[in-house]
C-alpha cells in the first residue's frame, strides 16, 4: 500500500531537483523507454530508509560527474505501482529491488546496482560505482 | 544467501533468501547469476539453527 504523498513528496523532490525526470505513468515510461536513443539511466526510488536514504544522495554525487548519461529517470517503487511495473520491464531480466539504478544504452541494460549494492554502503561508495558506470558507458 | 537480520541462540535469521540447492549446479556461477542479475528470493524469512551455520560472508560490496 502506497505511503502518504506527503511524506513521499521530499523523496521525490530530492530526485528530480536534480533534473531526474520522474515517470509517474505507464505511458511515461513508455514515451522514454520504448523508443530507447543512447543512455539512459532508471532510479527506482524507494521510502526504504536503510538503502534510499544513502542512494539519494549517492545518486545526488554521481550525477556531478562530467560523464553521466544523456537522460535520467525515475519511478518510484511502492507508490507509482503501474509506472515501476512497467520500467522494470525494460530490464526483467533483473530480478526486482529498490532502489536500484539501471543504466541501459541503446535500450539494453549495460549496468545494474542493486539493493544488495546500496544497502549499508554510504553515498561516496554508492557515488563512486555509479561513476565508474557512467565513465564505462556514456562517454560519447 | 540474503539479507542479514540477526543471530542469537535461535541460529541465524535473514530475509528475502535465495538457496543453493545442493546438486543445483556449481555454486560460483550461481553466486555469479545472483550478483549480476540479483538475489531471487525465494523466502521472504529463512531461519537456520546454529549448529548448521558454518560461515557467514558479506556479499555486498564493501
């Protein structure tokens, strides 16, 4: 059962501040994902204190990097239920967690941090992978 | 292999576990196949008594 949006909405706001264009639709997802063009990174935000707490900012980090991908979305796993269901479905082969983070290019999946990769890790570690992703795909 | 939740005098209990079967097939492509793909938790609570745990590995990163 979704949270109150009241408390979702600074979980959200903490994303899209920083120009992540959040997905709140199936039709959302589809009008990026289906048509895939180059990179793309997913953030499937989480309420999950003990990993999204530290993914946030982490995520906040690693887009400073000077290579990141040409778009970047997120969903919001537990709240946007039909959204996330459909997101997912452009990388079913990984099994589902939140957060997580999917870097896709072309429309196939290149890099996948998982929950498992997030939990009890701080921001910078959290940065430092998603970095190492970036350099690895999106360089031009 | 899941998510660490405590140990005490009742053995040790995780969540949302995936189990290598023995007889499943090699153990290092499976933890491959979990690390890649993540874990495919197949119980949502996994309790093994004490005297059944033999090593506890931290699988995330550090």
């Amino acid at each position: 059962m979704p949270y109150d949006e009241r408390m979702v909405a600074p979980m959200r706001a903490e994303v899209t501040r920083l120009g992540v264009q959040e997905l709140r639709t199936v039709a959302d997802v589809d009008g990026v994902l289906a048509n895939p063009a180059g990179t793309q990174m997913v953030f499937v935000n989480s309420v999950c204190g003990c990993a999204a707490g530290a993914a946030r900012p982490g995520l906040s980090l690693a887009l400073q990097n000077p290579v990141k991908p040409a778009a970047s979305y997120t969903v919001f796993a537990g709240q946007d239920l039909d959204a996330t269901a459909r997101a997912r479905s452009y990388f079913a082969d990984y099994q589902p967690s939140s957060p997580s983070v999917a870097l896709l290019k072309d429309g196939e999946v290149v890099y996948f941090m998982h929950r498992y990769q997030i939990e009890g890790r701080g921001p910078d570690a959290i940065a430092a992978d998603l970095r190492a992703a970036f350099d690895a795909h999106c360089k031009s | 292999m899941g998510r660490f939740h405590e140990q005490n005098d009742r053995g040790l209990l995780m969540r949302d576990v995936a189990v290598h079967e023995v007889g499943a097939g090699d153990l290092e492509i499976w933890l491959e196949k979990q690390r890649k793909f993540g874990v495919a938790a197949t119980h949502r609570t996994f309790r093994l008594a004490s005297e059944e745990v033999v090593e506890i590995r931290r699988f995330s990163p550090p």
